[in-house]
C-alpha cells in the first residue's frame, strides 16, 4: 500500500505541464515553464527537481493540480491545453501581484480515457501496465479517477489544504468536486458551490453517460449541504428556463440578464443573503471561462455572447468571499488553440487574460480566507 504523498504523487502525476502529451505542439512554452520553475528544461532533471519540490507540500499554500483532460467535453475540444498556458500566466502574475501557491503538478492523463468506471477490464490491465509498468498495480488509470485518488489521499494527510483545479474542459470538476465534500463531510463543514458558467451543467446524462462537462453539477449538487447550496451565475445558454431548473432540482441561479440589469454587486447581496440563509460556511468555486462574454472569453470550447463582463465577475467574487471561505475552487474550458469566426475578439491572448486575472483573483480569496 502506497503511503507517502510523494510516492503516490509520482504514480498519479507529473511535472507541471506534462499532463498533456507533447512531441512539437507547444513544446516550447513546456520548456519555458520547466525552466521558471526549476531552472532546468531537461526531462530528467525536471523529474527530479519536482519529486524534491513535493516533500515541501504542507498545504499552508493553496495548492495548483492540473487535470488536462478534455474527454469528456462534446463540443469542441481544446481546454486540455489550458493548465499548461494558464501556468505561464500566473507566474507573470505572481509577479504582478504576489500571489502565493504551491503547484503539485499535472494528474497523468490518457487522453481517450476518463473514468474508470468506463474503462473494461482489458483495458485496465494494459493501461495500467503502460502507466505503471505493471498489470498488477491497483491504481486508477483515467485521469478523473486518478484525480480522485490524489486527492483523497491529499485531505486525508491535510484536511484545511485548499486546492485550485485547473482544467480542462468541466468533467474534471466532478472529480475535484467529489473529494472536495467527502473531506468536507468528515470537518462537518456546510458547505455550497458558487458555478460561473455561461451553461448550467444540470444534465443527468448526455447520449446515456453519467459523467462529462454537462452533467458535473448536477452530481455535485447532491454533495452539498443542500441543492440550493449550488448557486449559478452567468448562465444563458439552456434548453430549459430558470424556473424549470429552480423547481426540478433545487437549486439557485442568477442568468447573466440578471447581472446586466441588477447589477454585479446587488446579485452578490442576493447570493450572501442566499447562502447564509441556509447556514452554510465555506464555499467551492468553479470557475468555466465562458461565463465571460465571448468577447472577452472566446478561446473556449462553446463561447456564448451575452455573457458576464470580468468586472462583474470580480465584483460578485469579491464580495461574496468576504463573508465565507473560500475552501477550494477550480478554472475550466480554457482552449489556447480555440478560435471562431463568428465573434470578433477571439485571440486567446484575450481569454488567456482573463483567465489569468480571474484565477488570480481566487487564489487570492483563497489565501485571505484561510481557517
């Protein structure tokens, strides 16, 4: 049985930005981030300098995992791209702003895979051997199982750790979500999500499975404290209303017409009146980068018009941590490569900008409500 973090890290993950595999693809902006964070862009070395860097994870930091997976989008695929560029960019901003994170690394992904629970026992085996050099380890092999694994064994070691996602395309929230509240569930914490999102992710399945970008949610509504605890921000773009949505599954919303015509910081009274209303006390945040209008967010695998300004974004984000924790939080559907066109402002530099300034913001949140 594999005890040490450390150890269980190296089975489950790689350096950071290794989780998507590259031959020439952006190989070179791998090689800038190995050489910011351990001076060194040999494979090797970076090996070696980040097993070292993991002995030092204590979970006083918020702690960055990457998950870049995009198996289980639908649309368009690209948001696996997004921990590696997103890294680049909170570096530039730590320096900017002085934020503070510890970065564990990448889950290794397959990317045909996502959970175990779809894989057959055939593949299993040979994935495993190919993962692990060894059929017989009993070890996850798709990346949102082996994201659960880490993770689990992270709370248990540290339990107040507070870890920020980046993914990938919003299956892997499922994952992060689900060890988040197990842990969670054991500090006796009530607890709720805050859902940026220009869709609302409510479906119990998608052509029959259970587990993909649109139906995290509606999982993860049943961990909360209750299903109002999940409240959805930005959303605008749903085969069914509001109302259907509030009625059948319980939970609160506020549509991006509501934002615009409200205003960011009245919603986000309504949200702390919300949550405090129904007693709860820390706070999960997911964050899906078209919630931003996709003139400012179109690098993405369904950009939506119409959508939340980064101010107004901001403004609820901000106000809403002041008066609870934030205890864990992730950034989604980041698609560098991603283009349209049919809306104007789609450089990825733009969304890389936001991306960047909105997952700045949270670390900071996170950091300032630590227990």
């Amino acid at each position: 049985m594999v005890t040490s973090l450390p150890v269980l890290a190296k089975s489950l993950l790689c350096p950071p930005g290794n989780g998507v595999f590259t031959i020439h693809t952006a190989q070179e902006r791998k090689n800038e981030l190995h050489q910011r964070l351990f001076k060194t862009s040999a494979p090797a070395e970076v090996e070696k300098a980040w097993l070292k860097s993991l002995t030092a994870l204590d979970g006083k930091l918020p702690i960055l995992l990457g998950l870049a997976s995009d198996c289980g989008g639908g649309i368009q695929r690209g948001a696996n791209w997004g921990p590696l560029f997103l890294r680049l960019e909170l570096i530039e901003a730590q320096r900017t702003f002085g934020t503070q994170f510890f970065d564990a690394g990448d889950v290794r992904v397959i990317p045909h895979l996502l959970h175990d629970r779809y894989v057959s026992k055939e593949t299993l085996s040979s994935c495993r051997k190919a993962l692990y050099g060894s059929a017989r380890k009993i070890l996850p092999v798709s990346p949102l199982s082996m994201a659960e694994a880490f993770l689990d064994a992270l709370y248990h070691r540290h339990p107040h750790a507070k870890v920020f996602g980046l993914g990938g395309d919003h299956s892997v929230s499922y994952a992060f979500t689900k060890s988040f509240f197990k842990k969670q569930k054991k500090l006796k914490r009530k607890t709720g999500i805050l859902h940026f999102d220009a869709h609302t992710d409510l479906l119990d399945h998608r052509l029959g499975i259970d587990i993909c970008f649109g139906s995290w949610a509606y999982h993860a509504r049943q961990w909360c404290a209750s299903p109002s605890a999940l409240v959805q921000v930005g959303i605008r773009s749903s085969g069914k209303s509001q109302e259907h949505w509030e009625r059948t599954l319980k939970v609160k919303q506020f549509w991006s017409k509501e934002v615009r015509e409200e205003g960011a910081a009245k919603i986000a009274q309504k949200i702390i009146t919300h949550y405090k209303k129904i007693g709860i006390e820390d706070l999960y945040l997911s964050f899906d980068i078209d919630a931003l209008d996709s003139r400012f967010a179109g690098a993405t695998g369904t950009p939506e018009p119409a959508g939340l300004f980064p101010h107004e974004a901001a403004v609820i984000i901000g106000e809403v941590a002041r008066h609870f924790q934030i205890a864990g939080a992730d950034l989604t559907e980041v698609a560098p490569f991603v283009k349209s066109s049919e809306v104007i402002s789609l450089e990825p530099t733009t969304t890389l900008l936001y991306a960047k300034l909105i997952a700045n913001l949270i670390l900071e949140k996170m950091s300032a409500s630590w227990p």
